[in-house]
C-alpha cells in the first residue's frame, strides 16, 4: 500500500490523483485529497464564470476520479496556516505529499491610488460572483456608472461580461443570491477593458472575445486608430521576415477588424458592434490598447478613474511610453494583470518566481530533494497554461514520484490519517459531506425557483455538510 495525499482538490490534485490511479507500477494506492474549503473542484467552482456552463462542467469528469473507491475527498483541513496542519505534520501520516494549491494571490499594479475604496483585484470580483464563502455575501453594490478592467486575458474578458450581462441572463446559472441581486441594481453603463501592449499580445481566446459581442443589450466598441498602432493588425499576412502569427492571434485579429470595419461611429475615432437592445438601456464595452496605468485618481475618497500613459511598440516585443497621458472616469476598478503563488508556511518558496522549487515535480529545499514532498499545477510552474494543461503538469510529477515509490514505501503512515486528523482538533468534510451541501444548494434554488445556488458562506457550507442548512 502507497498512501498519497494530495493537497487541493483543483483541476491539478483532480488530475494527480487520476495519475495515481491510471498508472501500474504501483498497483495499491490510496490517495486522500485534501481541501482548505468543505466544497471539491477549486478554480472550476469558484474560478470559472457562472456563465460558462460548458467548461463547469468539467466538474464532472473531476467527480469521477473523487468518487473512486480508492480516493477520499477531506474538506475542511488547511495545510500551512495557523489553524491548519503543517507539512511537516502531514508527512507523518502518508508516505508521500502532492501539493496542488495553485497561485491565489493578484499580482498588484503597484501605482499609486490602488488602494483607494472602489479598486479591486479582478479575482476577488471573481470570488464574489463565485460565492467563494472567503469574500462573503455583500462586498460589491455597483452603484459606479464606468468600470475599468485592467488586463486583456480571459479573467478580465470574463469580469467585464459579467458587468455587461443582464441579470435575467444569469437567474438560470448558479449565482449567489447576494451577487444576482447587486447585478440586477447595477448602474454600470461603460465598461472600458484597457491593455498596456496592443491586440496580437492580448492573452484572451478568440470564443470568450466573440462572447462580448453577442452580449443582449451590450455594444462592443473598439479604436481603429489603437488595433492599427500594432504592426501585427496592420500586416494581416505577417510581418516581414517575422514568424507567422499564431492561429489564435490571428483569430482575434479577425474578430477586431470584423468590428472596426463594419460598426457604426460612437465618438471620435471608435467603431462598434452594436447588439440588440434599447439605445438608451445599452452597456457599452470599449476595448482599448497600448495604454499603461500609472495613477487611480481619487474624489471624495474614492477612485474616480485611471490615469494612463499612452504607448507604442518599441520594435523589440515591448512598448514604451509616448509622453502622452489619458485619463478615463471610473467609479470601479478592477485590476486583472495576473496571478501568482502564495508561499505555504513549513514549504520551500521563490519569492521571485512565485513557486515552490522543484524538479521533475520533486521538492527542492537548499537544492536537494526532499523525500516525500512533490508539487504540481500553479505552484509548481507559475500561472500558466489552460486547466488542461494541469494534466501533463501532474503525469510528470506522479512520474518522479513513481520512479521514487520503492523508497516511499519504506516510510512511516498512519493506517487511519483522518482519525489522527480529529485527534488533531480538525473537523474533515467527507464527500458524503460534499452531497449534503449539494442537496443544500440545490433545495436553496427550489425556494428561490432556479436551479442549484450556492450557499456563498463559512457557516452556512459547514451547517450544510452537517444536514443542518435551512
């Protein structure tokens, strides 16, 4: 018997847990997947956008691995926090620890005014409309008429539909009654999505751009002046000497230059893509490039919008700044310029990098191995790559830790780790304790005539996991 644990039931512990079981160098496996969170899955529940029903569903080719007689789902333990188990305490229960807890942290703009009431990370916007139960109910009111999303990757597309998209759209899907509710009273009118480098460096896929402009009500606008500034759009056959365009580069390229061709003027210089929908009730996403923040700008103690400096390609893949500045009104600000990892207390961390050190998967302290302890996903490799990249991110570390299994088995582990987690003062949610709060949840949507909504607490996803929800 190999006893595994691994840590973050996200897409990549799902996926090293189905490593661990595909595999048959080591026939007899058992593999507990621990989360900080009473509820499986990670950035597929509470990462990806309630609209996107395709990709959620993703949740349940990862149950199929969790419900494996040779997997146990254990909720409701933290690793590495003052309250949580540390990893020197979690080696002595299991002859190996995978740990797959992603990059939780936003990278910050580092300007001055970030801080200022009204200026958010992307993420917790994210968490909020999640129903992650860290955010609680009621941190956003909309009251802003202009929101800037800082960024031009899935993440900041998926925030400004959201802000587009009426909440109508939305009683269908699993959102929160706090956030459905906020939605529904939302003033926001302009939602002005702004990268610092132009449309082929934009990291967004072509399916979540041409979601912008099928939004009901909503009118998509972009800057032929800012789409021609990038040599990229203005050689739709490639640069000269320069290595053809990647085919999703190219599809967004097409996608910009079908709206700046065929929209209608709104304002100087602007083309859209209008959608159906009174003039008067319409939300309008403006894209726009080449465009640096350097300044929240604040009134009445507030953000009340963004200074930016103009930009222009360097020549070298980069840009610089013309000396030109732009200031755009906002009343929210919502900034969607990356990820990073989080150090884990009693683990080896880059700061620099935002990972732990490894190789082939195994953990690195003062450049050696150390027995026992592997990563994979974010925390391994940076925030990088889509959720299916996480698959070969994890066979590569159930590789190495296959190759080390003769040693590991030689080590200590608990015949009952979950017992000895009690004995510990910890409280574990089962997966029968995941089906409560399912039942929950779904009984919740019932009262309120919608399908499953998501119980967005602490207290409330405990008491369910306990059958004790009302």
């Amino acid at each position: 018997m190999l006893s595994v644990a691994v840590v973050g039931s996200g897409p990549s512990g799902v996926y090293t847990a189905q490593a661990l079981l595909q595999q048959s160098d080591v026939p007899n496996v058992r593999v507990h997947v621990l989360d900080r969170l009473p509820t499986p899955y990670g950035l597929v529940r509470y990462g990806v956008a309630p609209d996107h029903e395709k990709i959620k569903s993703l949740q349940n080719s990862l149950r199929a691995v969790l419900e494996d007689e040779r997997v146990t789902f254990v909720g409701n333990v933290g690793v590495g926090g003052a309250e949580g188990v540390s990893p020197a305490r979690l080696a002595e229960l299991y002859h190996a620890v995978v740990y797959c807890v992603g990059a939780s942290a936003d990278r910050p703009m580092t300007v001055p005014g970030e801080s200022l009431p009204g200026s958010y990370s992307a993420t917790r916007f994210v968490s909020w409309y999640s129903a992650h139960p860290d955010v609680g109910a009621d941190p956003f009111t909309l009251e802003a008429r202009s929101a800037v999303v800082i960024g031009v990757g899935n993440v900041a597309v998926d925030v400004a539909r959201i802000l587009a998209r009426g909440a109508d759209e939305l009683r269908s899907t699993d959102v929160p009654r706090a956030a459905l509710s906020a939605l529904a009273g939302s003033r926001v009118r302009e939602v002005h999505i702004v990268g610092r480098r132009g449309p082929s460096q934009a990291r967004f896929t072509t399916k979540e751009l041409r979601e912008l402009g099928a939004l009901p009500g909503a009118q998509v606008v972009v800057d032929p002046a800012e789409l021609a500034r990038d040599p990229a759009y203005a050689a739709p056959d490639g640069l000269p000497g320069a290595l053809p365009l990647p085919a999703a580069v190219r599809r967004n390229l097409e996608v910009l230059r079908g709206w700046s061709a065929s929209g209608a003027a709104v304002g100087a210089g602007a083309a859209s893509r209008r959608a159906p929908g009174r003039a008067e009730d319409a939300r309008r996403i403006r894209l726009r490039f080449f465009l640096r923040p350097v300044e929240l700008l604040e009134r009445a103690g507030r953000v009340a919008g963004v200074r930016f400096a103009r930009t222009v390609p360097d020549g070298a893949g980069g840009v610089r700044d013309t000396g030109s500045y732009e200031d755009i009104e906002a009343q929210l600000v919502l900034r969607a310029v990356g990820y990073r990892g989080v150090e884990l207390p009693g683990l080896p961390f880059d700061p620099v990098r935002g990972t732990v050190p490894h190789a082939a998967g195994r953990v690195l302290r003062d450049g050696v191995p150390s027995p026992g302890e592997y990563v994979a996903g974010w925390i391994k490799r940076g925030p990088t790559g889509v959720i299916g990249s996480n698959r070969s991110c994890a066979k590569e570390t159930v590789a190495s830790l296959l190759e080390d299994a003769a040693v590991l088995a030689r080590r200590t582990a608990a015949d009952d780790p979950l017992a000895v987690l009690r004995e510990w003062g910890l409280r574990p949610v089962e997966w029968s304790g995941w089906l409560a709060i399912e039942r929950a949840e779904a009984e919740l949507g019932r009262s309120l005539g919608r399908g499953p909504v998501k119980i967005p607490d602490w207290p409330g996803l405990l008491a369910a996991a306990r059958g004790e929800h009302r």
